[in-house]
C-alpha cells in the first residue's frame, strides 16, 4: 500500500509542476482524481449538493491560483482538502447555517441484506440524527470528526489538513466524540442501534 | 485527565492508529472506560449509516470542469490590493488625528481653586486652612493628642 501511495504522491507532484507551467490537461487530471473527495468534504459541511457543487468548483479555482504556493510538503489531497474545509466553514458563517436541510442531504440507505424495511427505517433515523448532531459540533469538533468518520483520513493526513499536531487531533476528535455521545444520549437511538 | 488520555488511546486503538494508542491498554473494570469504547463503537455504526455523499459522475465531470475552467480565466479578486489601500489610509487618519491633538494642545489643565471654608463636626478636632503666595491652599487637621485614631 505505501508504494501505491508514494506512486500517486510523485505523480501529483508531476501533474503540479505541469499544470503550474500552464497546462490545463495536468491540472484537470487532478481534478479528475480528487473531485470527488473535495466534493463529499464540502457537502458534509453544507448539506447541499448545489452548494457543495459550487464550493468544490471554486476550491480546485483557489488551489489552481495557488500552485505557486504548494511546496508539496503535505500530499496533493490534504492540501485540496484543507482549501475545502476552511472554504466550507467560511461559507457556513457567510450563510449562519443553524440548521440543515436533511431531505437534500439524506439519501436513504438501501436495505442491507437481511435488514427489514423497519430496520432500514431506523437506521435511516440514526443516521439522520448523527447528522444533526455532527452539525451542531463546534466548526473544529465538526471537522475533525468529518474528515475522521466519512474521509477516512490517517491522524497524519489530518493533522495536515487542520494545520495543527497529532495531539491536537486526538483531543478535537475526543471532545467531537464525547460531545456527540452527550448530544445523542438523550435520543436513546444508540442503544437502539445495536440491534439495527 | 489520566481517563481521557485513555479514552483518548481506546480512540486511536479503534481508528486503527496503533502508533498513537500507546501500549495495548489492559483489561479494565472502570465502567465510564468501557461504556466510552462501545459508545464509539456504536458511534461508529451510526456515522456509516449517515455517511452517503454523493458523487460527481464522470457524466457530470465535463460540466464540472467547464466550471473550473470559466473561473480559472477570470481575473483573480484583488483582496490583497484593497486590504493595502485600507492599511494606509487607518494609518493616515492616526496620524493626522495624533498631530491634531499634539498640536492644539488639548483642554486646559484643572486648577484647584482656593478653599473657602473648612469644618468638621468631630468633637476636639479643629480645621484650618491657609492660601500661600503662590496660591496653593492647605487644609491642616488638628486631631488631640489622646485620640485613639
């Protein structure tokens, strides 16, 4: 795994030193590789798939204009991706986003194999009221949790994205956690979970 | 805070981060340790669940792109250039307010004004007072010497 990865690390950084020269193709390779997680980033953060549409065009605009600056000490994909989240958070506080719409965002699970419709109903439920909760996460908890639980990204690669150490990142992670456990609680959909 | 480093590990231990969970943390019998590890657990199940963004198809990526590219072209916003502008001119202001002030002066310093009358119901105390040629009052209190003040 560790060579696949320095294989696209030095293929990103081929693409970079093209596309810094002018060439759109390079960059658009780019695009092409990372659209889709600088999009769910956005959209876990917005909620809206026309905002997140938007947001992720002018993330890969920004970090076009700002090839320059890229030194390759983080990879490629953490540098789109704390373009993104701090994208994201600053257009939340341009919007004051205190509640999501969650019939654009939820799009229902289908039934996993020996699930009933009423167990995929509830667990619809749960993961609409996770969603809720992520989103009442102050914006560090939030982003921490986000880029941990649906980014799937290593402490390391987090810790790039957020600018801050791997201590940092475990403690956002640890009161994001913590506080969703006091938010959920009350819900008792968690212990309903463990039958779903 | 010795617990939440624990709980701090138990999290590393469960994202798969065994470089920061430290040693393998040993069978405990705390309850709040236990419950915060399956509370994670199930924390973790619910986020699966709720995790569904959505994609850019490669049908999509060609409007996508154009997107892009039509932003690309664009100037870019000169921020840098207004935030300059707005730099100098607070600066300016600060300092033509501050030679403003330096130069006319400000208001006139207080004076004290001389005392017209002192008294005092204290039984055996006296008060006096006197102006000197300079204009400078003085209020002198005489208190007897048994006082216990």
């Amino acid at each position: 795994m560790p060579d696949k990865q320095s294989a696209t690390t030095v293929e990103d950084m081929e693409l970079v030193a093209l596309a810094r020269k002018g060439d759109m193709k390079a960059f658009e390779s780019l695009v092409r590789r990372y659209r889709n997680d600088v999009y769910a980033l956005c959209f876990y953060f917005t909620h809206s798939r026309e905002d997140a549409w938007d947001l992720s065009q002018e993330v890969f605009i920004k970090a076009y204009r700002a090839l320059g600056g890229f030194r390759g000490e983080a990879g490629f994909k953490t540098w789109l991706l704390r373009i993104a989240a701090n994208q994201s958070k600053d257009h939340l506080k341009k919007r004051r986003l205190q509640t999501t719409p969650y019939e654009d965002a939820w799009r229902p699970p289908d039934t996993e194999a020996g699930q009933t419709p009423g167990e995929a109903a509830e667990a619809k439920e749960i993961g609409a009221a996770i969603e809720a909760a992520v989103s009442r996460l102050p914006a560090k908890h939030r982003t921490a949790f986000i880029l941990r639980e649906y980014e799937g990204l290593s402490y390391q690669e987090m810790a790039e994205v957020m600018h801050c150490s791997i201590g940092t990142v475990m403690s956002r992670l640890f009161h994001a956690r913590r506080r969703l456990q006091h938010m959920l609680g009350p819900l008792e959909l968690m212990e309903n979970m463990q039958d779903v | 805070m010795f617990k939440r480093k624990k709980m701090m590990r138990i999290g590393a231990r469960l994202d798969g981060e065994t470089r920061y969970s430290g040693r393998e943390i040993p069978e405990t019998h705390d309850e709040k340790l236990k419950q915060y590890e399956s509370a994670l657990l199930l924390q973790r199940r619910g986020a699966a669940r709720a995790a569904r963004a959505p994609e850019i198809s490669d049908t999509q990526f060609d409007a996508f792109m154009q997107g892009i590219r039509e932003g690309v072209a664009e100037p870019a916003p000169r921020f840098a250039g207004l935030w300059t502008v707005a730099s100098v001119a607070t600066v300016t202001l600060i300092v033509i307010i501050s030679l403003l002030a330096f130069f006319t002066g400000g208001p006139d310093p207080v004076r004290a004004t001389e005392v017209e009358s002192a008294s005092t119901e204290l039984q055996g105390v006296t008060v006096n007072y006197y102006d000197n040629p300079q204009g400078v009052s003085t209020v002198k209190v005489n208190m007897p010497e048994n006082d216990l003040w």
